[in-house]
C-alpha cells in the first residue's frame, strides 16, 4: 500500500493545469485529496476524476487572495477532515509585463496571487500542523524566484516575496517534524497561458532553446514522488536543475544570459 493511502493532501490551484493534475496524481494513490480554487465546476471534475481512480476527494471553492474566504474554508477543512498531512500551495498567476505595461492594481494583485494566496493559507492551517506534530508544506514557484529577466517585473517581486516567505516558514519550523519543500517547475503546457496572455511570447531565448515544455502530468508524478521522499527542492526537468547548479556557481553568468535572451523594450 502506497505512503499516501488515506493521507490528506490540500492543493490550493487545484482547478486546472499543474494542480488538476497533482490531485489526480495523489488520487491515484488513494490519497484523499482536498481541492481549493475559484472555478467550481472544474473541480468537481477532478474530483470526479480522483474518485474513478480509487481516490478520495473534497471540493472547497475559494478566492484564495480573500484572507476571510481562506480563513473560513479553513474552519470547513479542519471541522470536517483535520489538518492536511500535505499542504500543496500551486495557485497562481501573473502576466509578464514591463514596468511601464504594469498598472499598480495589477502590480497589487500579483502580489495578492501568488505570494498573500501562500501566507493565509500557510497562516489558517500551520496552528493546527504544529498542535499535532507532525506535516509537510510545499510550494510551488517559479525560476524567476532565483534569476530575472526583462518585462516580468511584478510577476518577478511577487515570486521573490513567495521565496522569502517559504524559506521563513521553513526558518520557523526547523526543530519540528513539519517539512518544507519548494518546487520550481520550468515550463509546463497549462492553461497558464491562456489565463497570463503574452507570457509565452516574452521567455526569455535561454529558456526556451534549452529546457523541453513538459507536460501537467509529467510535472506532477515529479511532484508527488519529491514531495513523497521529503526533498527540500523539486527542480524540473532536469535541464533547469543543471541551470539552477550553474547559477550555484557562477550566478552573474546565468543572469546576464537571462538578460541577454530576454524580452526587449524600445526607448
Ligand atoms: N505552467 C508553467 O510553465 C509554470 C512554470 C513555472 C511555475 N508555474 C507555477 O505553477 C503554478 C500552477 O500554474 P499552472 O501552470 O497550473 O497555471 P494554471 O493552469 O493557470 O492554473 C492556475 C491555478 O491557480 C488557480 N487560481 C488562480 N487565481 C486564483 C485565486 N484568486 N483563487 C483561487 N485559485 C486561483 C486557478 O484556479 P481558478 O481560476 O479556478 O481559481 C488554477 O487552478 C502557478 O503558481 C504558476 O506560477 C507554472
């Protein structure tokens, strides 16, 4: 019987793309799995999807950049199942925009989705993850958490805010049982670019000569097999994982590529 038989596995973003395919993926190994996200029918699909395979599912659907709604849906959560074995925070979203493209609205909001979204619903459940002892919170980011490229500027404060955050929460919990893993996927065919029109086009020429686009289910069986041995970091594919151990080396060599590859803006 697989690790994860009767575990339970919170996934904020788990409507479509990356998310979606997790809860699957977790299903599959008759977890049960717990869905958060705004979009009600395309949860209730995968969860659909997570019962066929032998899964165990709950939808919750919530706005998760509303600290109250979050706050709520948490109390729904801990009343019904308890505390989450697993707390998976995938939501997100943001387009690439240049700063001169960028409305302070939607600078606000980008920070709202992904960075607030991760800090409430760390912040309504960790109480009850510490009282008992015991969990595991991971995170999904992005590469531009590490390195910067040109026309991403509050989609890339945002990720730093996140990466901040999570290394905070893994400062605050070292000494306990509660594990912390952030993963960083490089590119995944999602509806992530069709709900952040123009992103596609502004990936920066390092990234896309070197790294293969995986596909949602092929990030997902990484994710739940990383976050099944406890790492400390899920780097795919392994492409990005060679560029994140040239940047241990010699960061200024892989920004200045980034840069060089990257997005233009006349003037
Ligand atoms: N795809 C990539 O190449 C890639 C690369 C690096 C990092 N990532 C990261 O991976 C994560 C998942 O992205 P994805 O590619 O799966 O994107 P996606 O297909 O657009 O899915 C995003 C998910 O986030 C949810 N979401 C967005 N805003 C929300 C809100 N206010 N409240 C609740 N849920 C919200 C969406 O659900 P609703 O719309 O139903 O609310 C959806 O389930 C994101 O954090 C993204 O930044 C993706």
């Amino acid at each position: 019987m697989s690790d994860l038989y009767n575990k339970t596995v919170l996934i904020t973003g788990a409507s479509y793309g990356i998310g979606a395919a997790t809860a699957r993926a977790f299903g599959r190994r008759r977890a049960h799995v717990i869905l958060l996200a705004r979009t009600q029918p395309a949860l209730e699909q995968v969860a659909r999807d997570i019962r066929v395979s032998g899964g165990v599912a709950s939808v919750y659907p919530v706005d998760l950049t509303d600290e109250r709604a979050v706050a709520d849906v948490a109390g729904q959560v801990l009343a019904a199942t308890g505390p989450p074995d697993i707390l998976l925070s995938n939501a997100g979203a943001g387009r690439w925009l240049f700063i001169n493209e960028t409305t302070p609205e939607e600078a606000v909001a980008m920070m709202a989705m992904p960075y607030f979204a991760a800090f409430y619903i760390t912040r309504a459940f960790l109480p009850a993850m510490r009282a008992r002892g015991s969990g595991h919170l991971a995170y999904v980011n992005s590469p531009a958490s590490l390195v910067v490229w040109p026309g991403a500027a509050a989609y890339t404060a945002a990720r730093w805010a996140l990466r901040g955050f999570v290394e905070s929460v893994r400062a605050e919990l070292h000494g306990t049982r509660l594990r912390v893993t952030t993963i960083i996927p490089g590119l995944v065919a999602t509806t992530y670019f069709e709900h952040n029109p123009g992103v596609l086009e502004r990936v920066p020429g390092l990234a896309r000569r070197l790294l293969p686009v995986l596909t949602a289910d092929q990030a997902a069986i990484t994710i739940v097999r990383g976050i099944e041995r406890g790492k400390r970091e899920i780097v795919l594919p392994g492409m990005l994982r060679l560029l994140y151990a040239l940047h241990a080396i010699a960061p200024g060599a892989v920004q200045y590529l980034t840069i060089l590859t990257g997005a233009r803006q006349g003037g």
